[in-house]
C-alpha cells in the first residue's frame, strides 16, 4: 500500500469507499503530529457543526465517538471540543476560539467539518495543511480555525446549500464519521506508542 507524502502535497484525498481509508488517514495525522507537534501543550480536536442538520452532524458525530474512545480517554494531553450534546456551531464558534487561543500554551488544532463540493467528490475525505474556514459552504464569514483540518464532502454545492445539507444521507456521514474517528485513533495510537 502507497502512503501518499503529507509534507509534499499538503493534502490526503480519500475515498470512504476505500478500504484502506482510516489507515492511510491515520499514518498521515500520525506523520502530521511526528512532524509539527512539539509535544507540549495540548492536542485539540475541534468538531465543528450541528446535531440538527444531517450533512452537518459529520463534526459532532465525530465528536462523539473520540469522546467514547477508551483509549482517547487515557490521554490526558488530547481534548475534544463539540458533540452531539455540545456541538460548536456557527452560533458559538467564535466563543469557542477566544477560549482556545487565551489557553496558557497554544494548542494543536485539528478542525474536523463537513464541506459541500462537487458530485463526483461525495464521499471524500480530506486531511490538509492550514487553518478549516467553517460555514464557507453556507457562505458564512467565520474565523478560520486550525493547523490541520479534516473535511468531508458530503454532499454538492452551489445552489440552495441550506436544503442540501439538511437532505444529505445519513448514510454518507455516518460512514465518513467512522473512518474519520478510526483515523484519529490510529494516529494517536501510532504516534504515542512509539
């Protein structure tokens, strides 16, 4: 199996349909962490969107399993902000930021959110170097939050994205929500054990 280089591309594109997918999403969040964190200070994952709209649950769902993970649990240095019972949203994420960024060390952000894009990208995972711009595909002007992101296309975009959203199949997300959280896992496990 070929890892794509994260550092040369700046991105990893994969299918949910692959079967590799967690694997390769995990070796490259574990390259990401090898590589840029500096093992002080606190790991986040900010699990952005909302429990009342289908297509974007993706964050909070994700959300919820990390925060099951027995594992995850043990690690005292990684926190995971947003949730089915508290999601960060469009309505609070700017609150959730200030909080992040006056913590005493800066963290390590991964931002994880549901995106809109083309038909022949549903499905795809998207790991990527730089900050995630939550709500651009609703066209809303939020901060752009992270040093890594990880978005899933779960639907198209373009026209009418409100009603998009809220007719994406759960299918789809909830899929994309397990193999992100696998991904997360691996990397985690991959990068604290060696």
């Amino acid at each position: 199996m070929i890892i794509p280089q994260l550092l040369k591309t700046n991105e990893i594109r994969v299918h949910i349909d692959n079967p590799f997918a967690s694997d390769i999403l995990g070796k490259g969040i574990f390259k990401i962490l090898e590589e840029c964190y500096e093992q002080k200070g606190e790991i986040i994952f900010l699990c952005i969107g909302t429990d009342r709209s289908t297509g974007d649950s993706l964050g909070p769902i994700v959300g919820n399993i990390l925060m099951e993970n027995p594992y995850i649990q043990g690690l005292s240095n990684i926190h995971i902000y947003g949730c089915l019972k508290e999601p960060v949203h469009a309505g609070n994420i700017e609150k959730v930021i200030e909080q992040l960024n006056n913590l005493r060390n800066k963290p390590f952000i991964i931002a994880i959110d549901a995106s809109l894009g083309r038909i022949e990208n549903i499905g795809t995972i998207k790991l990527g170097k730089g900050p995630l711009k939550p709500g651009a595909g609703v066209k809303k002007e939020l901060p752009p939050v992270g040093s890594y992101h990880i978005t899933g296309t779960v639907n198209f975009g373009g026209i009418m994205e409100y009603l998009i959203l809220q007719n994406t199949r759960l299918y789809i997300v909830m899929q994309m929500s397990k193999i992100i959280a696998d991904a997360i896992f691996k990397g985690l496990k991959l990068y604290f054990t060696l």
